[in-house]
C-alpha cells in the first residue's frame, strides 16, 4: 500500500503498517543494519490485515470504494480496451452535456459505439463534468448516438458511473424524466447487441438511463442501485448521516446482484479496489467484453430481441395473497 494513497476509514491499520514499514526500510538504508527480518515479519502482516480487511468488505466500505477518487473511470477504460475512439458532441437540441460521453472506437478490432458517464478529477474537470451526474441533454445524446449504432450496426458498449441524474431546476425544466424514459423505451428496441458495465456508482434512473442492455455486467465493488445510500437514509430515517445502514438494507453487494439476476457477471477487482491496479482491473474487464459480446454475435436479431424482452420481464418477484 503507497504511504502517498488516499486512505478510507477503514483502511487506517493498513496505512499504519505501511508506515512501519517505510520507516524500517528507511532505517535499513541509513544504519546499514540487516532488517530483512522484521521487514519481511511486517510485509507478512500488511498481507494478512490486506487479506481480513477487503474479504470482509460491508456494503457501505463498498460504497466508499466505488467512489474512491482513485477508482478508474470510465474514459480510463476506454483509452486501455479501445482504439480510435472518437467522441461525439451534443443533442442536437439543447448542448453538449460533458458528464455523458459518447462516440465511436475499435474494441478488438470491431467497430463499437461508446456510451459512458464521467467523472472529473480535480475540482474544475469534477464541475465541467457535473460530478458524473448527466442531465437531459446528456440523455438525448446517448439516444442520438445509440440510433446512430443501430444505423451502422454497431454493437454498444455502455459505461455506467453516476450517483444519479441531474435533479436540478434547469435538468427538471427541460425534462430529465422524460428524457430518461424515452431512453429505456428506445433501448428495449435496439436491433443492435448492448452491454453496460457498473463501473462505479451505479444511481437510480440515472444508471438505468443508459443501462437497458442486453447484458449488465458489474465489478464487485460497484453498486447498482434504486436510490443511493444517502437518499434512502433521507427518505426511510430522515437522516443522511444513515447511510451505511441504508447500504445494508438496499442489500448494495455485487454477489447479490448476481444471484437476482440483476446483472449476468461480477468481474473481479484487485485487492483493494480497482484503483489499486487500474491495469489489472481494465484487464479482467476486457476479457469479460470480449465474451459476452462474442455471445450476442451469435444472436440473430429476432433472437436478440426477444432475449432482452425476456430478461427484463423476469426481474423482481412478487407475491399475490392467497385466496380467501
């Protein structure tokens, strides 16, 4: 662990031992005395604490590290599984919304059409992007974008990282639910394959805005979630600072996904999160693209329609009262 990292809370005892460590090491290069030892005894225990800390993960650490600072973005995927990738600008109604990114790329060698939420580094990228939360601009042009991929055939690949839609007044006047909902209508109708991969927060309709796929994929510190942690606390204790108890009762767990049938596949994550080993992690996810998509390939497009028409039918379960 890099003593320089960005630490969560319940990081703290490994950040300690990495300080004990830089220090015997430092000490080692300055007295010429042989620490190999006790070197070696704490390099032991960082693996060991590293090993208990992240097998272990609550669904709110989770939280925290699917919103690490650190933690890749969407573009970062981007520019290590793509080539050529071309971004296209604008609605062609209102502006360009930059926390919605789109445009064309050669995914192993296959021309893709790219549609990703970003976020922003430093403070002045963070509000030119929006904190990743799009408005409805940024939807009509992942709609414009997508008809576009079913013009020229082009399989989709969508990147999901917001906490949510733009709520605000401006995003409300101009009609973000509604811009959301065409969006899902639209999608359901793609004659073209689509993936979407929770590659961070994945934020009520927000998410879904651009995640009625064939195939949703997460990665095991991401979340895919009806409200966030914070708006559930707000609504169900009146109190944000109820966040990680909202965490464990909207069940925010990768493997929980999975078995509802939510997504089809949690792609691993380097020990520690993802911003751990950004190469690894684009890696792991490049491989399950590659898979998923060489699947759909093989769907005709009746096929593929259908398929999708039966995914989403059988989300969620429900129970009728028996009869009196």
């Amino acid at each position: 662990m890099e003593s320089s990292a960005y630490v969560l809370d319940f990081e703290k005892p490994l950040r300690e031992l990495a300080l004990q460590l830089d220090a015997l090491q430092q000490q080692s290069l300055e007295t010429k005395l042989d620490l190999k030892q006790e070197i070696a005894a704490i390099e032991k225990k960082i693996e060991q604490t590293q090993r208990e800390i992240y097998s272990n993960l609550s669904p709110w650490q989770r939280v925290q590290i699917a919103r690490h600072p650190k933690r890749p973005y969407a573009l970062d995927y981007v520019t290590q599984l793509c080539e050529d990738f071309v971004e296209l600008h604008g609605d062609r109604q209102f502006r360009d919304d930059r926390a919605l990114i789109g445009g064309t790329a050669f995914f192993n060698g296959q021309a893709v059409m790219i549609i990703a939420q970003q976020k922003g580094r430093d403070t002045k990228e963070k509000i030119a992007r929006n904190f990743g939360m799009p408005q409805p601009e940024g939807y009509r042009k992942a709609n414009r974008l997508m008809k576009m991929a079913e013009k020229f055939g082009l399989p989709i690949l969508s990147f999901i990282d917001t906490p949510g839609a733009y709520p605000g007044i401006g995003s409300e006047e101009r009609h973000v639910s509604e811009a959301i909902a065409v969006n899902l209508r639209d999608m359901a109708l793609l004659r073209v394959p689509s993936i979407a991969v929770v590659v961070g927060e994945g934020g009520s309709g927000g998410a879904l805005g651009i995640g009625v796929t064939d195939r949703v994929l997460t990665f095991e510190n991401s979340y895919y979630s009806v409200i966030s942690p914070e708006g559930c606390a707000a609504i169900l204790w009146k109190d944000g600072s109820a966040a990680a108890q909202a965490a464990e009762a909207l069940r925010l767990n990768a493997a929980t996904l999975e078995s509802l049938g939510v997504v089809e596949e949690v792609i691993p994550e380097p020990s520690g999160g993802a911003h751990y080993d950004a190469s690894a992690a684009a890696k792991s996810l490049g491989k399950v693209l590659e898979k998923h998509l060489r699947q759909l390939r093989k769907l005709s497009t009746d096929e593929l329609l259908e398929a999708r028409y039966a995914r989403y039918r059988k989300l969620g379960v429900f129970e009728e009262p028996a009869a009196k």
